[in-house]
C-alpha cells in the first residue's frame, strides 16, 4: 500500500512524520526526566531559564513558541515545585519576571547528562544529528514565513 504518488497517504505526510518523530522522542526522554522530576515541556522551560535567568513570560513564550494560556500554568507548577519564583517587574508592572530558585539552578547538574544519553539512543551519528537538528530548524523558519 506504499504509494509515494498517493499525497493522502499517512506514511505520505511529512506532518505526520515529525508528529509522530516528536511523540518517540517525547517517550525516550520521559523516564529520564522522570529520574529529575519534569514533565517534557518543564524540562524546555527549565533549559530556557538555564539558559538565560530572570526572563519576561512572554520571552519564554517567544523561546518555547507557547502562548502565556499554556505557559502560565506550566510555570505555577514548577513554582509549586520550588524551582522558580514570579515576580511582577518592578519597571513594568505587565511583565512577570521567572527566575530560578537555588534548586532549580542546582537542578541543571542532574540533567547535564539528559542530551547525551538521548542522543545515544539514536541510530544516528553526530554529524546526521546536527544535520538533521539544522534542517529542523530551517523548516521551522520557512514555515513561520
């Protein structure tokens, strides 16, 4: 039923092929943020914060391509968690600042190991992993115009 002509094939559709690459990769990383205590979409946010400490919600809704409606209880959580703290910005009482707290920023030596071990578990070897990581990104660009 392999019909590279037929565009209404499901194994035919590029979309269907980075949602389902998305949900494999998804489950490869569960059981070690499990290990960490994160959620998929904790552990991105946390990657920004470490990254770059002390960011608007709306900069890390720019970073994570999420709107503040799905941010917002994301970072309740991980406040709830102890791992940041939210504060209205002294200078701009619109922007709500997310900084780590002493156990989020120590939380990033558990997860130091987290890319590595993931990138091990592919077929791929660096050069076709970055290569595919630059495509990725590329497609992503085109597509938001």
């Amino acid at each position: 039923m392999n019909d590279p002509e037929n565009p209404l094939l499901l194994d035919n559709q590029l979309c269907f092929a980075l949602y389902s690459a998305s949900l494999q990769m998804t489950k490869l990383y569960k059981p070690l943020l499990d290990e960490i205590g994160l959620t998929y979409p904790q552990y991105l946010t946390m990657l920004v914060l470490w990254e770059e400490d002390g960011v608007s919600v709306g900069r890390l809704g720019e970073r994570l391509f999420l709107d503040s409606g799905t941010l917002t209880p994301l970072l309740k959580r991980l406040e709830k968690a102890g791992l940041i703290t939210r504060a209205r910005n002294a200078e701009d009482e619109r922007q709500v600042i997310v900084r780590l707290t002493p156990a989020g920023q120590a939380l990033k030596t558990a997860a130091q190991d987290i890319p590595l071990r993931i990138a091990a578990s592919g077929d791929m070897s660096a050069s076709e992993f970055l290569s595919l990581r630059k495509k990725l990104k590329e497609l992503r660009a085109s597509l938001m115009g």
